[in-house]
C-alpha cells in the first residue's frame, strides 16, 4: 500500500508540474511575441529516490531555469520543500573539492 500510494504521488507531482510548466510558461510568453518561443515542456526532470530514513525524496532540475529544488515525501504523503538553489553560480566554478591537479594548477604549467 505504502509502494502504490508513493508511486501515485510521484506520477501526481510529475504530471503537476509538468502540466503547470505548460500552462504557466504559454501565459508567460503570450505577451513576448512570436518571435520568443516558450521552453520546452521536457525542460523540467524530476528523479525520485528513497532516504535511509524511508523518505521519499523529489528532486526537480527545471532546465530553463537552471534551477534544482528538493522536496520530501513522508509516509503520510506530507510534501516538504527541502531546498531550492539556482545553479548559475555553481556551474560557473573552475573547482570546488577536487583533487590535484586543480584547473589553476594545470594553468600555471601551461606554456
């Protein structure tokens, strides 16, 4: 029951999203002109994956956005928005916990 009722509220979230992705984004760009073409409704994935805790765990990367945002599901079905990061800063890093040789190390050798 507790397998059934995870899967239908994850199937319930993706569709939501994805429906809301849709109608939201057509309203948004109505007003841009056909020159400006709304994203794409794949633009958003979201992964599913259970904790050690027996948590249900949603992550959502919207594409369009470069956004990442976190969201438990608890055996009740209570929804709780964990964590939401934009991801432009992230990406633009030439290292962050990396081994050597590090990019400015190997930029240092350079000839």
């Amino acid at each position: 029951m507790k397998l059934w009722l995870n899967r239908n509220l994850l199937g319930t979230i993706a569709v939501g999203c994805a429906l809301w992705c849709a109608v939201s984004s057509n309203r948004l760009y109505s007003q841009l002109g056909p020159a400006s073409a709304p994203p794409s409704p794949t633009s958003m994935q979201v992964v599913s994956t259970t904790t050690v805790n027996g948590v249900q765990q949603l992550v959502v990367l919207d594409q369009s956005l470069r956004s990442l945002a976190v969201y438990h599901v608890d055996a009740t079905g209570n929804v709780q928005l964990r964590s939401v990061r934009a991801l432009m800063w992230d990406l633009r890093m030439e290292e962050f916990n990396g081994q050597a040789p590090t990019p400015s190390e190997l930029k240092r050798v350079q000839p």
